[in-house]
C-alpha cells in the first residue's frame, strides 16, 4: 500500500468512527499531504472530499489546473470548476443532496464558504477534523525526513556562500539576496520570505526582515533562513560575530549555545515539551539574561516551516517517534543584539534524538576587510 493510500485509508477509519458522511479539505498543504498535488487556489474553489458511502476520493480544483494535477495527484478523480461555476451546486450534484454529518478543517474554512456549505446541507452537523490530520502529519516517515534533510543539505550549503559572500559595508539586504539567489538556483520549492539577515541592534529583534543597515566591525550577524525541497522545509539559524567579539558577546554567544545542547539532550520519547524548554530557559536564567529569553524554545517542522508543535513552558504535550521540530533558544537584548542558534530535531525509532542539522554551532568570527 503507498504512502498516500494509507493516509487515505486512515481518513476512511475515522469517517466511519465518528459517524462523518463527507470529509471536505480545503487546506492546499493537506491536500498536497494526502495526493502530492500542491497548487494555491487564492479566491477559487479547491477541496478534496471523501465519500463514506462510496468510499471515493475526488478533487475538486479549478479547471486550469487538471492538466498539472493529472501529473502529480496520486488521486486520479477529479472534478474541474470554472470561474462561471457555482461549486457548492455541482458539489451537491456530485456527492448527493443531503449530507447529515460533514467534516471540516474549521480553522482553515472562511466564514464565506461554511455559510455556503451550509446552505447547500442546512440538515447537516460540521465536525472539526483539524485535530485529526495533525495527528497524522505530527509523525514523519522514513520518506520525510529524507526529504528534510535534503532541504537541510542545501541550506547549510547556501548559509556557507551566503557567509563567504559578507563584507563590512555590504547591506543586510545584499546578504540576504545573496543566500536566496543560491537556494533558488540549488532548486527550493517554496521560499515563505526571504532569509532574515539581522546584524548588530537588529538581531534583538527576533524576526526582523533584512534591512538597509550596513555590516559593521563588531556585530553580531543573524542568519536565519528556511524554504522547502521536495515539498518539505528546512529551518536553521546561525549567529556569527564580525571581527574579535567582546566578552559579552562571547558570554551571550556561549549562553545560548549551552542552552541549545542541554535542551537537545533533554529530547527523548516519552518526556514533554514543556521540560525541554525548561532546560534551555532554566540555563538562560541561570547565567543572568533570562529576562531576554521571550520566545518559545521551538515549533514543528515539515510540510510547513512552523506547524504543530508549539514547544513553549506550558506544553506538556508527551514526545514521541517521528516527531520533527526545531530547537533555538535565544537571548534579544534591546540596543545590543542578539543570539540565536536553531537546530532540527528528530526522534527516531529508538526514541532517541537526531540533530539533523551539523552547521559547526561554535562562534564563528568573519574576519572581514
């Protein structure tokens, strides 16, 4: 049975636990999970349903776009819609008049098209099966995380040109082009913005685009870069200092490196997510700067460069194989800088944790002319 047929399948279990008639995916990454076909509809109609009854997949996709999924869906049934259609009639017209119990992805459904569904099956009742296709995305196979890291292949080979790349004067901007130009031309999917490339005061600044600000002699410099391969995403930052660095920033630096491997060592089947962010947080705090660790200490990865779970002090949410996610703690100080150094993390079969990415994490000094 193929990777999608036994994704397939699991929906069809769940229909048939929960009484649910008619499965409606609207989401373009899930549908892209359950067929291989990904493409962005904006305003147009797009959705995979399943059929209890039938026990049947069909995709329904706006007409232009038959031709490329024939190529790519491992669902062959599809049902083309114009941009004269009214998709919920030939819905209806397709799967049958009455519908007594459909399921939704609720967090992903506007308000427009559940007003329309629900027009077209006013009888109906709306389950949520948002929590349910988590659960299966949350565990990545053998195949994913081959995936993931070939996209980690590549960005540690785009990280490495960007840096030989930096010179003092160059803009944040230029930098950043720079890693975009070659991750693009080593052949990403999907890049969500272009690389974060943050240097001196901006790299307090957790997530702040690069800017116009020129590379200085003693800046801390924040490379922070994440796009797909395969349809999956790599994630990673590293944070290297321009010139001799001070003692503070090797304090800093050291700090948030210390924090990083004790929360990696702290991964294991059958802990939470809550005491792995605690190890990182409690050594921050430990050595003065835990007042500059305001973020969470990580987030899933896959299909999405943020996507379940949320790693943060009150998720005791329990770990488990297959799990992929993101390990980076950091210390942001106002009018200073900041550090942050951001590992991918897997647990394997034996329950134990892989650091799928191997960027040397010791500070690096960018002896620049």
């Amino acid at each position: 049975m193929s990777l999608f047929e036994t994704r397939i399948q699991k929906v069809f279990s769940f229909m048939q636990q929960q009484a649910i008639e008619m499965v409606m995916i609207t989401s373009p990454i899930n549908i892209y999970y359950f067929t291989g076909f990904y493409s962005y509809p904006a305003e147009r109609f797009q959705a995979l349903i399943f059929s209890a009854e039938r026990q049947e997949v069909s995709l329904y996709l706006p007409n232009f776009d038959v031709e490329i999924a024939e190529q790519h869906s491992y669902i062959k049934s599809f049902v083309p819609i114009s941009d004269t259609d009214q998709p919920y009639q030939i819905l209806k017209k397709e799967q049958g008049q009455k519908m007594s119990s459909i399921g939704l992805e609720k967090g992903v459904v506007s308000l427009r098209h559940f007003e329309l569904l629900s027009e077209s099956y006013p009888e109906a009742t709306f389950k949520d099966i948002e929590a349910f296709i988590i659960s299966l995305r949350l565990r990545k196979t053998a195949e994913e995380i081959a995936r993931v890291k070939k996209a980690i292949a590549v960005a540690e080979q785009a990280l490495d040109y960007g840096v030989q790349k930096v010179e003092i004067g160059m803009s944040e901007l230029d930098v950043a082009e720079h890693i975009e130009n070659q991750v693009k031309a080593l052949g990403a999917d999907r890049l969500m913005f272009a690389p974060f490339v943050q240097s001196g005061p901006n790299t307090a600044i957790p997530h702040a685009q690069a800017g116009t600000r020129k590379i200085q002699e003693g800046d801390f410099l924040l490379i922070d870069l994440f796009f797909a391969m395969d349809g999956y995403f790599a994630d990673i930052t590293r944070t290297f200092v321009i010139g001799e660095p001070s003692e503070k920033q090797v304090q800093i630096y050291q700090g948030v490196l210390d924090a990083n491997c004790q929360a990696i060592a702290a991964v294991h089947a059958g802990s939470t997510f809550k005491q792995i962010d605690q190890a990182a947080r409690d050594h921050i705090a430990s050595i003065g700067y835990g007042e500059y660790f305001h973020t969470r200490l990580g987030h899933g990865l896959g299909l999405e460069v943020h996507e379940p779970p949320s790693i943060h002090p009150l998720n005791e949410e329990i770990m488990s194989e297959g799990f992929l996610f993101t390990i980076e703690p950091g210390i942001y100080i106002p009018g200073f800088g900041g550090v942050r150094i951001e590992d991918d993390v897997y647990i394997g079969e034996d329950g134990i944790a892989e650091v799928l990415t191997s960027y040397p994490k010791t500070l690096q000094k960018l002896c620049l002319r």
